[in-house]
C-alpha cells in the first residue's frame, strides 16, 4: 500500500499522514489489487479540502471532500472512496451461477 500525501498551503505532519494512511487503508480490503493512492489535502481561509485519487483497472475512483476540520475532510472522503470501492467490486464481480451447477439437474 502506498499512500502519497501532499499538502498545499498546509504542512502535512506525521499525525495527519499517519490518520489518512489509516483511513485509506480500509478501502484496500475492498480491491484485489495494490492500492497506490494521491491525496492532496489544502487550506482555503476556514474551509479544509481533502481529495484522492485511487487508480484501478479500467479507470480511478475520485473523490473529495470539504469540511472545517481536516480530520473530518479526511474521514468524509474516506467514507465516499469506501462506497466507490464497494461500488467498483461487486460491478467487476461474475454473479451468474455457474455451468457445474446446473449438472447436478435431471430434466423428466
């Protein structure tokens, strides 16, 4: 898992990198794949924004959020890239039942 945290018109700490790096890692039990993520976090007067973006097979999951506090931002976007996720699963899951399963079945 690698988690790129960049910062504009805010220094990004160990705490904030450590909280995002947390947040970001419950959506990789969600993806098969390895998850390379580019969050940007800023400061605009009293408004903090948070967006990442998550490339996957056949496109990215985007999201981002705003919010007065920066944790918030972050948990918000966490919370919609976690429902993406979800989403982006079960779209690239096969839910048709399988050719050995109608084997079984005798027609009279």
């Amino acid at each position: 898992m690698k988690i790129d945290v960049t910062g504009q018109n805010i220094e990004i700490t160990a705490a904030i990198r450590q909280y995002a790096a947390e947040k970001l890692g419950r959506i990789q039990r969600h993806l098969d794949q390895s998850l390379d993520a580019h969050m940007v976090l800023r400061v605009e007067k009293e408004r903090h924004h948070a967006e990442a973006k998550i490339p996957v097979n056949g496109g990215a999951l985007f999201a981002d959020a705003t919010s007065e506090d920066m944790y918030a931002a972050i948990d918000a976007l966490a919370d919609k890239l976690d429902r993406q996720a979800l989403r982006y699963k079960d779209k690239h899951t096969d839910h048709h039942p399988r050719e050995s399963l109608k084997t079984g079945f005798s027609e009279t």
